[in-house]
C-alpha cells in the first residue's frame, strides 16, 4: 500500500472521537491503534479482537504515526 493511500484510510471528523485521527470514520482513534501495537499486541491479535479493522487500517495508523513524528527539529519544552 502507498503512503498516500495509507492516509486516506485516516479521517478527522469533529462529530467522531472529539476530532481525534480515526480509522476510516471508525471510533477506533489513531493513538488506541498505536498503543495496542506498543502493547505488545500482534496484528493478528488486534484483528481478531476488532473484526471490523483491517491490516491496511494498521499499517495506516503506523503511516500517519510516521508522517507526525517527520518535522525538520524538535526543541524541547521546559516546565
């Protein structure tokens, strides 16, 4: 799957998940996708537990992850 066609399976809508980046107008956030692969969870299992994602909606979320973390510099925030 291309990189533009793996974002157009990302959508931002006001009316779902408060604007959050959803899968295909789903409520399932970009960041739930996110924590379950960095929970340890297969694809597999992933997709087994929510039977209307697909793998391309993974790999989707991981693009999208990709793209945000694609900036020319980071500075960092003092607190």
């Amino acid at each position: 799957m291309g990189l533009e066609l793996a974002l157009e399976r990302i959508t931002i809508d006001s009316d779902i998940c408060h604007g959050k980046p959803c899968i295909r107008g789903l409520r399932y956030p970009v960041e739930f996708i996110l924590e379950l692969l960095s929970s340890g969870m297969t694809m597999d299992e992933i997709l087994m537990d929510y039977e209307d994602l697909e793998r391309d909606d993974l790999f989707a979320a991981l693009t999208f992850a990709m793209r945000l973390t694609q900036v020319k510099s980071i500075y960092q925030v003092k607190g």
